[in-house]
C-alpha cells in the first residue's frame, strides 16, 4: 500500500483529468508541447500541482524513499489505473545526481519543478519532458528539484550504459 496523506486525493484528482486528456497521445514533441503549454510554469494547473506536490514532501508520501539521503529520494504516488491512464506515477526530490543509466521502453513524461535558480532536469527547467519510447539516459539533475515521473505501464529498463 502506498504511503497517504491530507491532500493526497486532491493530486489524484487533478492527475485523472490530466491523463484523460493526454490519455490517446503518443509520447512525442507535440505531447511535450501540449502539456507546457496547458499545463506548465505560469498556468494555473501547474502551480496547483506544484503545490500539492510540496505538500506531499511534508506529509510524506511524495519522495518518501531515501536513496542517497536528502539529495536523491524517490517514491511512487499512484500505480498504474485507468485513473492515471495506465500510468504509475512517481516521485524524486534531487539535487546534483546523477541517477541509473535507463530506458523508457514505453516513454516516460517528467514534471519538473525548480526548487532553486537554475535548476534543470536533463538540460530543461520548469515545467514538463516527454522521452519517447526506447530513448535512454542518464537522468540528470542539476541544482535541486522536486520531480513527478509518468512511466506507461510502469514500465523502466534499467541497462548498462554504452561503452564512450
């Protein structure tokens, strides 16, 4: 069971009405531009989501897990439902990692969410990534971030990086 708390189910049900409506599209560019567009830095929906997310951190069931202390938590928020268009929903709160070199086999969209100047996940600031399906990374944040990670299915390859 995962971890609950006051303003939990108000994030369950903003994130319902965001996954019904990128529930059809295609991991691409143009869901990338869509959500930063109705749902990114300086919208509404993204400063309520901003802020349920901060309130998870502090009621704890949003970046629960330590691992590797207060600098890279990690914790899961809804498993994949029709809710959450067959989608878990996770959490990080980071600063300066470098995390496990991976590959989105079905995609993966990133909210991202400055918690200091110049803070970036994977080269962005503020506001929402789309990885398509079968891209591979190392995800990388810099400067410290609160982070909610969609993954189709649930699903992550962890792999061994390439050879450089």
């Amino acid at each position: 069971m995962l971890p609950s708390g006051p303003h939990k189910a108000e994030l369950i049900e903003l994130l319902r009405g965001l996954c019904d409506d990128i529930r059809v599209m295609p991991l691409d560019a143009a869901l990338e531009a869509h959500l930063n567009s109705k749902y990114g830095d300086g919208t509404e929906a993204y400063g309520r989501l901003v802020k349920l997310l901060k309130l998870g951190v502090e009621e704890g069931w949003v970046a629960y897990v330590e691992i590797e202390g207060g600098d890279y938590r990690r914790g899961r928020i809804a498993e994949p439902s029709q809710e959450t268009s067959n989608m878990s929903v996770e959490s990080g709160l980071l600063r300066d990692v470098k995390g496990q070199y991976h590959c989105h086999t079905t995609g993966e969209i990133n909210m991202i969410i400055p918690l200091e100047e110049g803070a970036q996940f994977c080269g962005h600031g503020a506001g929402w990534r789309v990885f398509p399906p079968l891209s591979e990374h190392f995800p990388t944040v810099t400067g410290r971030a609160l982070m909610m990670y969609f993954l189709p299915g649930g699903d992550i390859e962890y792999r061994t990086p390439p050879a450089r």
